[in-house]
C-alpha cells in the first residue's frame, strides 16, 4: 500500500494523469465503430455506449446518456419539498427507501429538523433490506449478462420478493415506497411486521451461503472476471467513484463510518475492501457488504425501541424552511446519493440537485474498458450497477 | 477539520491575491462556501487538493444555480425645489419627497462545487464560482483537470443552464441533444410548444390550438379531434 501510494504521489503531478489512455490499433485492421445500446439487454435500460473496435479489442468508449432525461431537478424546484418525496422513489427504482433516506436528510438538515429514536431504527432496517436486495440483485444481473441464463438471478429475485412483500406491508407499495418524511417516517411499524423481517432475516445467511457456494469459486465467474477491469485506487478517488465500486479498488471510505449519519455509530460492522479492483472484486464486495447487512438488521432488530416516529415539531405540510442550503448524503446501494437544497424562504425548494452515484461512476467507465475485448464490456458496466432512472435523472 | 475562515487564511497564505470571499450560510446546516475569483479558480483548487492537511481529494458534486436580474424596488427622499404660493405670494420652495425607484441588480450564474477528503474522511468545502452575467459572459475556469468527477457533472451544467467551462477536455451537451437550442434549468426557461393540442371545447385550449397551428403551419394539428 506504501508503494502505490507513493506511486499515486508522482502520478498526480503529471498533468492529464486522470484521463483515458491513448491506445494505438495494432496491425493494419479497420477500426469498427459499433453503437452499443441504446436497446442492448445488457445496459440495463436505455444506455449507449459508442465504441470503436480494433478486431475485438476497445480502442475508444463514448458513453451516451439521456434516454431516460426528463428533468427531475426542474420538476422539483416546481413544487413542494414534500411532493419531491414520491418523485425520488422513481430515481434509483430498485431502492426508493434510500433514495427517500438521502432526500430526507437534507431536508433535515436544510431545516434543522431532529428524528426519533424509533424512526431511525426504522430508516435503517428499511435501508439494509434494500441494500441486501439491491446486491443480491445486481450480482444476478451480472451473471446473467455472462451468460449464465436464470439460475441466480431467479435466486437473487426470491429473496427480493419477501423483502419486497415487507415493503408492501410497512409502506402499501412494492417498490415505489414514499415512506421517508422529513422529521422521521410515514407509518409505524406493528409488531407483527417486525417479527416478519425477523424471519426473512433469519433466513437470509443460508441465502448468502447458497449464493455463495453456487458462485464464488466457479471456474467461468473467475476466468471472466478476474483481471478484467481494473480501476486504479488513486483514478477511483479522483473520478468521484463512491459504494462498492471505490471499495473494490481498496479504498476505505463508507459514508455509514464516515459521515456517522442516522444512528450507524451503534452498530458493529466492518467494511469489506478488494485488493485489485477488477470485476470479480466488485462481486465479492457485494456479497461480502451483503453479509454485513444482514449482521446490521439482526442488531437492529433486537434493540429497536418504542415511541414516536414522527418528530412533534416538524411540519410536513406548508413546510417553509428558512433560507440557507444543505447538502445530505448517504450510503446508498449504489455509492453516494446526495441532495443539495437552497431555500429562499418559500414553499418550493429554489434549488434541488441530486447527486447521482450511478452516473459519476459511469465517469471511468472507458479507463476501465480501454483494451479489453468487447464481451467484457458487458460485464464490466454491470460490475458498475448503474440504473438509468437515476444516471439521466 | 479547519473552518472556512481557517481555510480562507490558508488560502490566502499559499496563493498571494487570490481574493477569496467567505458567504456565510443562514441556514441551521452551518456549510459556509468560499466564492472563487475566476482568475485564480485553478490554483486554489489546485492548493485544496495538494494540501497536505486539508488533502481534498473527492469532489462530490457540482452543480449549476441560476440567479436571474432581480428588480429591486427602494423608496428613496428626494429634495426638490417646488414652486408654491405661499400667503398669496409666489415662492420657491424645497420639498422633500418620498419616490419609489427601481434598481435592476443584474443576475448570474453560479457554480457550485462540494469537495470532501477521502484521506483524511472530512468535509464538506463548498467553493463557488459565478459568471459575470446570463448571456455573453458566461465562463467559468473548469476544474476537470484537478477532479475527473466534474467531467460529466460540468458538461451536464454546461447543458442544462449554459456555463462554459474553459479547459474542459469534452465539453458537450449531455442529456439534451446535440441540436437543442435552449438550458432548461434556467428560471427563465419557456418551454417550446411543439404539443398537438387536442381540440377540447374549453376556450383556453381551443385558443391555444388556434395560435399553435398559426405558428406551426397548416400541417400540425391537423386531424386532430376528428
């Protein structure tokens, strides 16, 4: 670790050190300019990617954004801070929970609002759920675009769908949850709800084993991911990678240790690092972070207290906070989802930016691919786990 | 971690005449910014990220603000001489007077960056850079070169409020296409009428209608409703 760092030392006072690399075709073959997507399976929604190939090897990669855009931030500075709640659900579709987290947070803090005990228990056993299931999910999306039809995906999909049947019972809504408020959440929890995730999370190690039994030593996952990839920590730093991705490359930085928010200080975790940040280690940190997951809950769960949860103070409706800003971030499944805010003293934010992890770590995607063949390619932009709804926003 | 006005001397200390401004916050969130000069934008960016103490390697987010001209109204005193007959006879006679007068204070745009230190685990800095107004000055100092991360946040500003950013190495439009004219971020922002109003029987909308052939030709609108 000494030597790359002192490496990364020099590295960053060469200028244009963080750009993609120059590489020169080899032999006489015609470049092939290919447009990858935007209806390709494997970019996982409406996603291009224009690449230039010499035979099978990336000799250039243009990502191409905006299928999806339709212009979230306007469509928030146009109405209240609480009708954006069920908007964010729809950004990051997989995990609304946590996009509901992020937006709340900075409201909280852009009003000085406080949270209750119970409502953060709650917040983070609905948090990790998510990020169990959004894990769970994207190692399946990845093994399936190597070409492995089915089987673990279905796997992933039957632990998604109790975790999902728990959403639906706490919140009435599978995946669009809307159930973060500013000031705690929306509906209480019965006990019976939560002896019903004390049983889902019992069940989720042997899940974790039988995932990992199944993939981690197979000899295709190794030979296709191992080595493929590679994302220097110091690029990974610099180009604003956040989540498993940066992790991967061995950097440690978790916002849940860092920024110590909601009540994580609690908790006894640790946060899983790769050592060569190539595909395969993205895998494995998903797996591994899903394990800690699953430690989280179970803590959560045994000390979760009663009373309220919803702070008495805060106003939800005809919410004017004071002017000022904040900027909120959380650990989000995906890398670090913030929300900047301005208020200029009325009912509508007058500035609301979100800070879209699945689009900044998109920002390395051609480092990464640059000289790779053309079928990793695929299994790289699905080690990124991006989701469109929240790259063009 | 320093606070802003630490930050502020450290600057100051390290590039001589950088001319650094703290804008203080109001808000409970306490995250205080310092307004960069354009001239110098780089090399305090460059002396937040080298430094060793401060050592602010990860810039988080950037993103636009548009702050259109703002029409100020103040009532100012005004003394003016008046002529009045006072007891019959004509006279000229100071008056003081309270006026209503208009000010425009012009708008810009602003950019705003929040950086966070990966190796020391603090932050967040917030920076800030402003144009020197909405319509032909509009260039900032990219700091793409320092953080890869502001590459695609910077096109997307560049595309959604229309900041350009000098030294960007790609500097395209990112959600909107190529051939679109306008930045939908800024307040100001109309949308273009390019719907197919259906002729309903509410006057607004057949008015609407009406103007939108007008504008469009014969050919849009056409059929519709039948």
């Amino acid at each position: 670790m000494t030597n790359s760092a002192t490496q990364s030392a020099i590295n960053t006072q060469v200028e244009g050190w963080n750009r993609p690399r120059e590489i020169e075709p080899d032999g006489d073959n015609e470049l092939l300019e290919v447009a990858m997507g935007p209806h390709h399976p494997s970019t996982h929604g409406v996603f291009r990617m224009d690449v230039a190939l010499d035979g099978e090897r990336i000799i250039r990669l243009k990502p191409v954004f905006g299928y999806l855009h339709r212009n979230h931030e306007k469509l928030g500075e146009g109405q209240t801070y609480l009708a954006s709640i069920p908007y964010t659900d729809r950004l990051d579709y997989i995990c609304s929970l946590t996009n509901n987290w992020a937006y709340a947070l900075a409201v909280e803090k852009l009003g000085g609002i406080e949270v209750p005990e119970r409502a953060e228990y709650l917040r983070v056993i609905v948090g990790e759920l998510t990020r169990v299931q959004n894990h769970a999910l994207s190692v399946g999306f990845l093994i399936q675009d190597m070409g492995a039809s089915g089987t673990p995906l279905m796997y992933a999909f039957r632990e998604r769908e109790k975790i999902l049947d728990l959403f639906e019972q706490l919140t009435g809504s599978r995946m669009m949850c809307n159930y973060m408020r500013f000031g705690g959440c929306r509906v209480d929890a019965s006990a019976e709800w939560l002896d019903g995730v004390r049983k889902v999370v019992a069940g989720l190690p042997a899940f974790a084993d039988e995932y990992e039994a199944l993939l981690c030593t197979n000899e295709i996952l190794m030979a296709r991911t191992q080595g493929v990839g590679i994302l220097p920590p110091e690029l990974a730093v610099n180009a604003g990678a956040t989540g498993p991705l940066l992790r991967a490359s061995g950097v440690n930085y978790d916002l849940r240790k860092v920024d110590h928010y909601s009540i994580y200080d609690r908790f006894d975790f640790k946060v899983p690092l790769g050592d060569h940040g190539d595909v395969y280690d993205r895998f494995m940190i998903r797996l591994l972070e899903l394990r800690q997951s699953i430690w989280i809950l179970e803590q959560a769960l045994k000390d979760i207290p009663g009373g309220p949860i919803m702070d008495p103070k805060a106003k939800i409706r005809g919410f004017r906070p004071k002017p000022g800003e904040a900027y909120g971030r959380i650990e989000a499944p995906k890398g670090e989802l913030g929300f900047y805010l301005i208020s200029d003293g009325g009912p509508n934010p007058y500035r609301y930016r979100v800070r879209p992890p699945s689009l900044i770590n998109l920002t390395v995607l051609e480092d990464m691919c640059l000289g790779q063949n053309v079928a990793d390619v695929v299994l790289i932009l699905g080690s990124v786990d991006i989701v469109l709804g929240e790259v063009d926003r | 971690m320093k606070t802003v006005e630490e930050i502020k001397a450290a600057i100051e200390a390290a590039v001589p005449g950088a001319g650094v401004e703290v804008m203080q916050n109001p808000g409970p969130s306490g995250q205080h910014s310092l307004l960069l000069k354009p001239e110098h934008a780089l090399e305090v960016a460059k002396f937040l990220h080298d430094d060793a103490e401060l050592a602010l390697d990860h810039l988080s987010n950037v993103t636009g603000v548009d702050w259109p001209d703002k029409e100020i109204a103040e009532k100012v005193k005004v003394t003016r001489q008046v002529t009045k007959s006072v007891d019959g006879v004509e006279q000229t006679v100071e008056e003081t007077v309270e006026e209503t007068r208009k000010r425009v204070e012009p708008g810009y745009l602003e950019v705003v960056y929040h950086l966070f230190s990966v190796a020391k685990k603090h932050g967040p800095v917030v920076l800030r850079q402003r144009t020197q107004n909405r319509s032909d000055k509009v260039e900032v100092p990219s700091l793409t070169p320092l953080w890869r991360s502001a590459e695609f946040q910077e096109r997307e500003i560049f595309d959604l409020f229309g900041i350009v950013f000098t030294g960007h190495p790609d500097l395209r439009r990112i959600l909107m296409w190529d051939g679109f004219k306008d930045h939908p971020m800024r307040k100001d922002y109309v949308e273009p009428d390019d719907f197919e109003y259906e002729p309903t029987a509410h006057d607004e909308v057949l008015k609407r209608a009406q103007e939108h052939r007008a504008r469009a030709g014969a050919a849009v609108g056409e059929g519709a409703g039948q």
